[in-house]
C-alpha cells in the first residue's frame, strides 16, 4: 500500500529518475505475519524481517529501484482497526497521512481502505477460509437412536400410536371382548411395547388374531432391524457431523473469530444469507504470535 498521493509510484514507470532513487531511505512498515513476513520488532518501533516473501518483496524493489528499506513496526493496532468515527488506526493511518512511504504486510484490498490508500498490483493471492472445531465422538448411548433416521423414528412412533388406538378399537366391535382386558388403553400399551420388542406376549381370541399376526411381523422387522444396526454403530467410533460449508456454519451457532474488523462488512454485503448471520457472531481479535498459532 501508498500514500493517496503516490499514485506515480504505483505503476513504476520507465524513468531514470525513478529506476533509480540513489539509495533514498524508504520508511517500510511491516511486522511479523507467518507465513508472509518473519521477524522480529527491537526499540519499540524498529522491525528486522528474516525471511518470507513480503521480506523478500522489499528487500528485490531496495535491488532494483536502488533506495535503503527501513522497516518500521507499525504499532500494536498492526493493519488497522475502522473505528467508529470512520478513521482508521495502526498502518493504513499512518500511510494515510504519509507518517510512511509505504506498508508491507499481506494485506487485503478493502473498500475502506482503498479510499484512503493506493494498492499496488498484487505480488502474492491468498483465500480466506473458517477453521471450524474438529468432531467430536458422540457418547455411546447416543447409539440408541442412531439405527433409525429421523423420518423413520417419526414414522415407527406413529405406527405404534396407532396400534395402541386400534386394538381397543377392534376389541370393543367385538360381541364377546377378550378375558383379559384388551379394550384397556393401558394393557393395549404393554401388548404393543412387547411385540415390537420380541417379548412372549399371550394369544388374544380369534377375532383379533389375524390383526395381531401383521403386528408381530412388523414388530418382528423393526427389532432384528433396530438390533443389527445398534450392534454395528456401538462396534464403531461415531463422530458428529463435521462443519463442511458456511450453511453449516452458521446453523452451529458458533461465535467466529478474527483479526480485523474488515470481515462482518464484507458477510453483511454477501448476497448469502448465511453469511449475514455469522457478522453478528462475528468477534475482533487483537493479533499476536500467540493468538496466531493458538
């Protein structure tokens, strides 16, 4: 990044005056941020860069253009904070108000930005990514519910509510009911429950026989079925679904973090609605070494 009113600079045109500055000092903002730049900041303002490409960036112009580098730390704000008053803090300021020829540290073109300072054209293209929390292992008695998808727990619970209401229902057509209560809602629970568990249950009279048959045989379906899918999910390790893209994201409810607050305007102008909602969750870390590699 330039000063507004370096625009000449940014095009390097093919003069000899500028080709060749005669070892001019260059006042470089830059600071440590892997893997772009590496360094270290000593008396409070003055950076030495090691190594990485933005170092290298400036250290092949100083070759070429024949002017002296001195890379100066930009302060803790870094690339800069937007505040409130619609001001900016750390480099863009100060290159804004040309405390500085120019600021070196992989930084991402912004339309805030880009009205108070003149990008070069790009050496190095980086893309954006969330780092989401690994999934966790489910615990096992969750396994219990995992033999069936929901639709088909929503359908084998209506299934059995309707079998409960039933048999009373065909009990009490009867002329003759049954000696031991099958028109009792309570006892037509138990009979239900038992079937679909594979329990010995007692044979009902004839007229309720052919009812009970297709009731075993879908008891009888739903337990081996239920029973060989819970041997195999508690056999292996089950994981939560992983987060995989930002709908997924924004569902989880997390908080989303990180350095600047250049991002939540860029979510709020997405035309994805998924978007819109992870800049309300969206929380400003101050950078450091030690936030960057935690």
């Amino acid at each position: 990044m330039w000063s507004m009113s370096e625009v000449v600079s940014l095009h390097f045109p093919n003069t000899s005056q500028f080709n060749n500055l005669r070892g001019y000092p260059l006042k470089v903002f830059m600071f440590a941020y892997p893997p772009t730049s590496f360094g270290t900041v000593i008396d409070d303002d003055v950076f030495v860069g090691t190594h990485g490409i933005d170092v290298q960036v400036v250290r092949t112009l100083s070759q070429i253009l024949n002017f002296t580098s001195r890379l100066t730390y930009p302060g803790p704000d870094l690339w800069g904070y937007l505040l409130p008053n619609n001001t900016y803090t750390g480099m863009t300021l100060k290159v804004q108000l040309e405390e500085g020829d120019m600021g070196v540290a992989n930084v991402f073109v912004d339309m805030n930005r880009y009205t108070r300072i003149t990008y070069t054209s790009p050496y190095n293209f980086a893309s954006a990514c969330f780092c989401t929390p690994a999934p966790r292992e489910t615990p096992k008695w969750k396994s219990l519910t995992f033999p069936f998808t929901t639709e088909v727990w929503v359908a084998f619970a209506c299934t059995v509510g309707v079998m409960i209401l039933l048999i009373p229902a065909f009990t009490r057509l009867n002329v003759k009911k049954d000696d031991w209560k099958f028109s009792n809602l309570e006892i037509s629970l138990l009979y239900t429950v038992a079937v679909f568990t594979n329990q010995s249950v007692r044979q009902p009279e004839k007229r309720l026989r052919i009812f009970v048959f297709f009731l075993m045989v879908m008891g009888f379906v739903a337990a081996v079925s239920f029973s060989c899918n819970l041997t195999a999910y508690m056999m292996a390790k089950n994981y939560e679904k992983p987060i995989r893209t930002i709908a997924d994201l924004d569902e989880s409810g997390l908080p989303v973090a990180g350095f600047g607050n250049i991002y939540p305007d860029d979510f709020r102008a997405s035309s994805n609605p998924h978007l819109h909602g992870i800049a309300d969750r969206y929380v400003v870390m101050q950078y450091s070494l030690e936030t960057y590699f935690r």
